[in-house]
C-alpha cells in the first residue's frame, strides 16, 4: 500500500478494530439527479474502504446525502424519490453481488423524518447475522436534526450512534459541519477512511503546488465563491475563469451588461478586479458565444462575440460557452502549456447545449504531459466523462491526473489553507482517543 502523506494525529481506519463490529460509513454517493445516477465515480471511489470494512469483519451502516431537500427560506425538507439514495444501493448491489437493507421511517410533511425509529432494529439483527450485506440510511438530509441548530440536533447525532460501535468518514466531498459528518463523532471512536485518506493526500499538491500553478474555475454563481476565489487568487501564478464567475468578472471589469448577471455579483467581483490590475493573473478567454434565449441551441438565436469588442455600457445576451479558438490564443494555450500544477473546478458552458468550450479545455490541458493535473467537482468530471469519454478513460490510468471526489472542497481547502481546518476532518482529529461520550 502507497505510504501516504497526513497528519499523525488524523484517526485512520487502518488502526480500528473492527472485527464483530457495527460500522457506520459516512460516504458522498451524491451522484443521482432526478432518481438516476450521472457517474458512478463517486460510489467505486469508496469501494475500497467498504472492502477493508467486511474483510476485517466489520458489518456497514452507509449514510449519504442526495441534493438538496432543505428548503432554506422555508425551512421544509421535500422526501421524495428525486432526492432518495435507492438508486445509490441497487447500484452496490449490482457491483458487489450482496442485498442492501432501505430503512424507510415515517416523514413529517414539512420537517422530513423526525428520528429513527426502532424498527432499524429488525435490519441490525439481520447485518449481524449476515442476511443482508450492507444497510443504506435514508438520505442524511431528509432527517430534520441533520442540519438543524436545535436539540433536535444533538438527538439526531445520538441516534445514528446509537446504530453503530465504530464511526468512518469516507465523505471528502461532504465538507460542511452537518449532524453525519461532525457531531457523530462525539460518540463513537471515529476515523478516516481511505478515500479520505487519499483526497487529504493529495490536497498537498495543490496547496503546496510545483509552479508554475494554474486554476481554471468556472460556476452557475459567483456569491457561493467570492472567498474562494479571491484566496486561491492569492495563491496561483494564473487563473482562467469560466461560466457566470467569467461574465460576472468581465461586467466588473468592462462595464457591460450579461444577461443573468446580478448587479450584487458585479460589485463582489470589483474587488477581484482590482487585484488583477496589479497582479494580472487572470488570463481572459477572448471569444464568448452569446444566445438570445437560456436553453438549447437554436439557429439563428446565438453568435461569437469578441471581449476585444466590448465597451462600456455594451449590452449582451446570455453568453453561454467559451469559443474553442479562444484556447488556441497565444496568451492562453502557453499559460497552460507551461504549467506544472494545473487544478479545474470548470464547466465552461452552459450544459448539456452548450458544451464545446469544456471539451476543447479539457483538450488542451492534455496536450500537457509535464504538468499534474487536477480535477474536482461533480459536474466537472461528469462533463469530462460525457464530452471526451475515450480521454476521460485513458486520464483516469494515467499518473499526471488526479479526480478528486468534491470540488467544493477543494476549494474550501484552498481559501483556508490547510485540508485538517475542514470540519469534519478536525472533528476526527480532535476526538481521538477521547473517550466517546455516552449515547
């Protein structure tokens, strides 16, 4: 096994005892978008810690979340099949030849499941005595104390623990400070899973990148990623932007007017221009594609502009795609081509109609063999996987690439600098060895 780099004082699962012992797995199977499963990468990325679990004679209790279902204005969580981890468990019983138990607990019209109910009992005797292979929980947060700030909240974590003898966060992607991913770990000797492992590994490269260091980021909103973005900012030689992060930055920087472009986000992101006015990292894409109507690709409806044409006041439609030839631009294809660390969190187009600009991206990153090249995000490895699959294939054997399972929390690491600030790997960090507290 590779040795891997980490901090001595992060819980590994390698040093749990296991043996007879009721595992409950902390996973991130968010992968199903609209009852189906996009890629499955995130699901086999896991399978070797689910392996090690049975080898050693541990019995799982796997737990994801699915989307969104917490309505935040309202406060209402929507059960329902679009949200539901089932696809999830077929997928593993397919791929492991074993049965998974779907416990199903009564739902609040708007608070979603209120508590696990003791009939979770019956499908624990049932892993125990091996009938079944695996128990999948309902989606994390269809349970109304999984993000709650209440008591309702302590409660929930009680009753997960209350499941299992040993805890396992294999969820990288899951960085934010939820019931499943931190408080969990109060009350059960808690530790890393090998994905985890293996992402925290390979966030030294990145924040400690060989130079020079290139991040190509792209997004449907700018607010969700001002801090990010101005810190890795601080910390790249280069950036590319992409999708409404790119319009949002070019309005702030030309005075021009983008459909679907807010006027709060054009003044967030005066203050990356302005950095970029000392610094000029930022390497701009000189040739949009801009379409009349939000959606498909209708003749006649789009056209290229040329950010060369731009004044201000200028009006623009929807610009939905980044040109191909815009990477073709000496400024731009030697940016790439020089790198040695290159990180994407991109989706250049407004997907799945728009699409040439991500593959011609994902392209011309490959024409660098030198470079490591990293990839986060869901939607960016799902594009890359539908665009250029025969790429995508060769890239997932090849040693200069790495996938990683959350984007979002890449970019998490980067703005804090450090992967052991994220939640819920100080949460394992700071309980081990403690003595759980009573459930």
């Amino acid at each position: 096994m590779e040795k891997l780099e980490l901090d001595p004082k992060l819980p590994l699962i390698q040093d749990a005892d296991l043996k007879g012992k009721v595992v409950l797995v902390r996973v991130d199977h968010n992968v199903v978008k609209g009852g189906e499963i996009r890629d499955p990468y995130r699901i086999d990325a896991t399978l070797g810690t689910l392996y090690n679990i049975v080898e050693r004679g541990g019995r799982p209790i796997l737990m994801s979340h699915v989307g969104r279902p917490l309505d935040k204005k309202t406060g209402s969580i929507a059960v329902n099949d679009s949200t539901s981890v089932a696809p999830v468990a077929d997928y593993l019983q397919r791929k492991l030849h074993t049965s998974f138990a779907l416990p199903a607990f009564p739902a609040h019209e708007t608070r979603g499941i209120e508590q696990i109910d003791t009939s979770i009992n019956w499908h624990i005797r049932d892993l125990l005595a091996h009938r079944v292979g695996g128990i999948y929980l309902p989606n994390t947060r269809w349970f109304f104390g999984e993000q709650s700030k209440n008591a309702q909240r302590e409660s929930f974590a009680r009753q997960l623990a209350g499941l299992a003898d040993v805890f396992v966060n294999d969820a990288f992607g899951s960085w934010q400070p939820h019931v499943s991913t931190v408080d969990v770990t109060h009350y059960l000797p808690s530790f890393a899973g090998f994905l985890m492992q293996k992402e925290l590994h390979n966030l030294k490269h990145v924040l400690e990148p060989q130079r020079p260091f290139i991040a190509i980021v792209a997004g449907a909103k700018y607010d969700t990623k001002i801090g990010p973005l101005n810190e890795i900012y601080k910390k790249v030689d280069n950036m590319i932007l992409g999708g409404v992060i790119y319009n949002t930055f070019l309005c702030a920087k030309y005075g021009v007017q983008i459909k679907g472009v807010a006027d709060s986000d054009i003044n967030a992101a005066k203050k990356l221009v302005e950095m970029d006015k000392t610094a000029g990292k930022i390497i701009e894409l000189p040739v949009l594609v801009e379409s009349d109507v939000l959606g498909a690709k209708q003749e006649g409806k789009y056209r290229k502009v040329s950010i060369a044409d731009f004044k201000p006041g200028n009006s623009y439609g929807y610009l939905l795609d980044v040109a191909p030839e815009s990477f073709d631009a000496p400024a731009v294809a030697q940016t790439i081509a020089v790198a040695r660390t290159i990180f994407v969190n991109a989706v250049m187009g407004f997907t799945p109609h728009f699409t040439e600009g991500s593959e011609k991206l994902d392209r011309t990153i490959d024409k660098n063999q030198t470079a490591q090249k990293f990839y986060g995000g869901g939607d960016t490895l799902q594009e890359f996987k539908n665009l250029s699959p025969g790429l995508y294939l060769a890239a997932m054997d090849n040693a200069s690439y790495y996938f990683f399972t959350g984007g979002g929390t890449v970019l998490k690491a980067i703005e804090e600098g450090t992967p052991y600030g994220l939640a819920p790997v100080t949460a394992l960090m700071e309980n081990a060895g403690k003595p759980p507290k009573r459930v």
